[in-house]
C-alpha cells in the first residue's frame, strides 16, 4: 500500500454564509471606554489590627475619624471597618450625639 497522503488543503476559515467581515457597529455611542479603578489595597479595621485602640463614646476624637464633615456615619466599604467594629463605632457614635459630643448634622457643627 503506497499512496501518497496528499492532503487537500481546505481552507476550513471559509464558511459559507458567514457575516461579512468589517467593523461591527452595534455599539451605541454610549458605550465608552469604562473607567477602571486602579488595584486599593484591602483595608484593615483598624481596631482589630490595633488592640489598644477602643471605642468609646465618650471619646469624640476617635469617633470623629468615622464621621463626616456633615456628620454622617462613614460606611464600612470607605472606613474598612469589619462589621463587629462598625457596630461598635455605629453604638457609639448615636451615644456620643445624645451626649452632644458629635454633631447630629451639619448645622450643628460650631465654627
Ligand atoms: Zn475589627
């Protein structure tokens, strides 16, 4: 048995009935280049990394690091807190306001 394998180069890349090849211009105009946020570190809750550190209503200047200029509570995805500490500062912060050691809004921040 000689035969020689010739092999019949078909071209497997054609294929009848394909799309026609061009640029494809289904995208709305719309659809920009999306903003990618460069790679954050993780935060850490800072009261689990320092074990000195507590939290305590009557201790505005450390629950003031979680508030915001308007007197909002800071969200934990923005403070790092884990979810037992943003309990915790949560907790302390309303005290700390019944107590008038934080503001409640931003109004009530003294020049
Ligand atoms: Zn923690």
């Amino acid at each position: 048995m000689s035969e020689a394998t010739t092999t019949t180069s078909t071209p497997s890349t054609m294929r009848p009935g394909g799309r026609p090849a061009g640029p494809r211009n289904d995208r709305g105009p719309g659809s920009g280049p999306r903003k990618k946020r460069p790679f954050q570190r993780r935060k850490i809750c800072r009261f689990c990394a320092e074990k000195e550190t507590t939290i305590d209503y009557k201790d505005p200047r450390t629950l003031r690091y979680f508030i915001t200029e308007r007197g909002k509570i800071v969200p934990r995805r923005i403070s790092g807190n884990c979810s037992k500490h943003q309990r915790e500062i949560t907790e302390a912060i309303k005290r700390a306001r019944n107590l008038a050691l934080l503001p409640l809004a931003a109004g009530h921040i003294l020049p």
